[in-house]
C-alpha cells in the first residue's frame, strides 16, 4: 500500500507542475546548445533549476494536495521519500533536457559531463528540498547549502579528477538532505515511523 501511495505523490507533484517541468527543460535545451562543453556551466545550471524545482514544493502551494498528502498511509520519512522523489525526478529530467543536443552528436566525455551534472543537481536538490519546511534565514542558508553542493560536487569532479568520488560525495549529501527533511516532517506525524 504504501508503494501505491508513494507513487501516486510523485505523480501528483509532477502532474501540478508539468508546465514548470516543460519550461525548465526548453531552457536547460536551449542553454545545452548555447553552453554544450563547459563543466561548469552545465552543473551549476542544472543544479540552480533543480534548486528552483524543489523550492516549489513548499507547503501551501496546493492545499488540496498538501491535504491528500497528509492523509496517506505514509509516515513522515516515507512521505519526505516520495515527496524527495519528484524534484529528483524533474533535476533529472532537466539535465537530460540540457545534453540532448549533445547526445545527438556526441562528443567525447558527454556521458561523463552528464554523470557528473546529474549527480550534482539531484544532490542540490535534496538539499534545497530542506528549504521548503523553513522560512527566514534557516531557509536561505539551505539555499545556500544547495549551491555549495553544486560546487563541491564540480570540484572534486573538475579538479579532483575523480567522478566515483564526486557521485559518492553527491550520493551522500542527497541521503543526508533527504533524512533531515524526512525528520523535519516526521516532527508533524503523529504516529512515530
């Protein structure tokens, strides 16, 4: 049940926001072919839309679907899971937005720039998703935090040469971001999970 549950709040969230979604990936499109070969472009890029697309998962923005949330048979880690899902989902397809000119003619170490952008922006993204739970200057520092990602993520990959450490390091950061918003949210679930 739960599983059913988790994917119908995906699918929610991207469904409210399909037209965000199509915006993002005719600009991250349109910046691949103007920028198609800079790795410092293409990270940061992609990570500042995942940024904005978690941001728009803040509470509030669709009563309606923050009620359906909330009366889900998901705790709140379960709940941070797939709400944590869908941004992910939308950095992804960002980044795919931004290397399908590339991948149309590929050029050496495509695939890698897409790894490591990829990696980047899900990782900035889980970060930014903490922000939506808290106003003020709590808010801004995880703003903050999901930019600094990014550039951690870039240095290690550009100038630490090493992509297995800048996924491992992408990879823990998103798993550390996502437990601390699935805890932030299970402060309001009354039953512990």
């Amino acid at each position: 049940m739960t599983g059913r549950a988790s994917i119908a709040i995906v699918a929610a969230r991207l469904l409210v926001e399909r037209r965000m979604i199509l915006y993002a990936c005719a600009l991250s499109a349109v910046a691949g072919l103007a920028r198609p070969h800079e790795l410092a472009v293409t990270v940061f890029f992609c990570s500042a839309l995942g940024v904005v697309a978690a941001l728009l998962q803040t509470p509030g923005r669709y009563p309606d679907l923050d009620v359906c949330e909330q009366s889900a048979p998901l705790f709140g880690r379960q709940l941070a899971r797939a709400k944590g899902f869908a941004p992910a989902v939308v950095a992804v397809l960002i980044t795919l937005a931004y290397f399908a000119p590339q991948f149309a003619q590929p050029a050496d170490g495509t695939a890698a720039a897409f790894v490591i952008a990829a990696a980047a922006s899900i990782a900035s993204t889980m970060v930014a998703l903490c922000a939506t739970l808290r106003e003020g200057t709590a808010r801004a520092l995880y703003v903050a935090l999901a930019c600094a990602t990014s550039v951690g993520a870039y240095l290690i990959a550009a100038f630490g040469t090493s992509i297995p450490g800048e996924l491992a390091y992408c990879a823990l950061v998103a798993f550390l971001a996502l437990r601390q918003y699935g805890e932030a949210l299970a402060r309001f679930d009354p039953v512990p999970g």
